[in-house]
C-alpha cells in the first residue's frame, strides 16, 4: 500500500521555523521525485519545493527560495522540507506527493518541468499537515 504521511506542521509566529516530514512506503523511493505543495483557504494548491531521488535536484517556488530547504533521506524514505523565516502568508495546508520519473527523463528536461510543480502529474499524494503563521 501506498502511504505518503506528513508531520512537522503547527503554530509559529512570523520569522520562526518548522521542519515538515514526509515518510514514504508502498513504492520504490530513488525512482521518484518528491514535492511539497500547499493550499490556503480559497486558493489553489501551488508548488513551493520538489526534490529527485535519483540525482538530488532540487527545485523552488521563488516565493520560498532562500527560506526554504528541502532534503531527502533515502535510506529513512523521509523527505524534509526546513521552513525558516517563515511569513503569515506561508499560512497553509502542506501536502507532499510523489512523481515516478521516467528512466529516459534527463537532467535538462527535468530542470525545466519540475518548476512547474504540475499538481496533475504527481501520482500519489500525502494527507496534509497544517502550518499556520502568526504575525
């Protein structure tokens, strides 16, 4: 069975961190790409990070960038997504899902597609952690 299971999220004030867990089972790791995506109240799920497992990439929404550091254990099957400096408007659900990456895929094609954080392509997905900033 297939599990992505989020943990890590809460309450912090504005400026403050939380590192946010994504433990995987069910699928083999190293084959896929992970990604963390959030959604506020009324709004739609957006990208914010995605790491390869089979090369490390790693790829940011530019409103994170420089805040935000995304890593991946293989051996635990854990992704980890550090969140510092952290805005009211990072105020949202965190889901991370995962992307099987086609053996053909290529370092070149992937720097430009994982950008896109194309919700519709990642195949599994996490129940979601809530993170909620305070100003």
């Amino acid at each position: 069975e297939v599990q992505l299971v989020e943990s890590g999220g809460g309450l912090v004030q504005a400026g403050g961190s939380l590192r946010l867990s994504c433990a995987a089972s069910g699928f083999p790791f190293g084959d896929y790409a992970i990604g963390w995506f959030r959604q506020a109240p009324g709004k739609e799920r957006e990208g914010v990070s995605c790491i390869s497992n089979n090369d490390g990439s790693t790829y940011y929404a530019d409103s994170v960038k420089g805040r935000f550091t995304i890593s991946s254990d293989n051996a635990k099957n854990t992704v980890y997504l550090q969140m510092n400096d952290l805005k009211p408007d990072d105020t949202a659900v965190y889901y991370c899902a995962a992307d099987q990456i086609p053996p053909y895929r290529t370092k070149e094609y992937s720097d430009i597609y994982y950008p896109l954080f194309k919700v519709y392509e990642y195949d599994y997905w996490g129940q979601g952690t809530q993170v909620t900033v305070s100003s």
